[in-house]
C-alpha cells in the first residue's frame, strides 16, 4: 500500500478511469460485429461505448480539482 493520504479529485479520477475502461469495452464489443460481418447489435448497446467520452470527462473534472486544491495548499502554505 502507499504512504500517500488520499487526495481531493483522486475518487473521480479513479471513477473515471473504470467508466472509461467500461466504454472501451463496450465500444469493442459493438464494433466486433460489424468487422466480422455478424447482425448488428441493439441500440442500447451503442450507447455503453459513450462511456468512454463520459468517464474522460469524470477524469478530467477529478484532475482539476486536485489542481485547484494543490494551488490552494500552495497559496495558504506561502
């Protein structure tokens, strides 16, 4: 395990991350068919792939919140 504290912004980017990861799957999955000439799948299943774009935007909002609260720590230390 680490010695760090965990930090403000680091929950969303870990939130991020696996929402990512769900949306590359699924982008996968509803990409395999069409490559390997099968049916196409459902609708629903089209839209799990924008997870991707989602979870890059839960991300991105953790890292700047951890910027924002580093700065502030800065600040009050200086």
């Amino acid at each position: 395990m680490s010695n760090e504290t965990s930090r403000t912004g680091d929950l969303l980017v870990c939130i991020g991350a696996i929402v990512f990861l769900v949306g590359a799957v699924g982008t996968l999955v509803t990409v395999a068919p069409l490559l390997l000439g099968l049916d196409r799948l459902p609708m629903p299943a089209y839209f799990v792939s924008m997870l991707m774009g989602v979870g890059f935007v839960i991300a991105g909002a953790g890292l700047l919140t951890s910027i924002a609260a580093q700065r502030r720590q800065a600040r009050s230390a200086a």
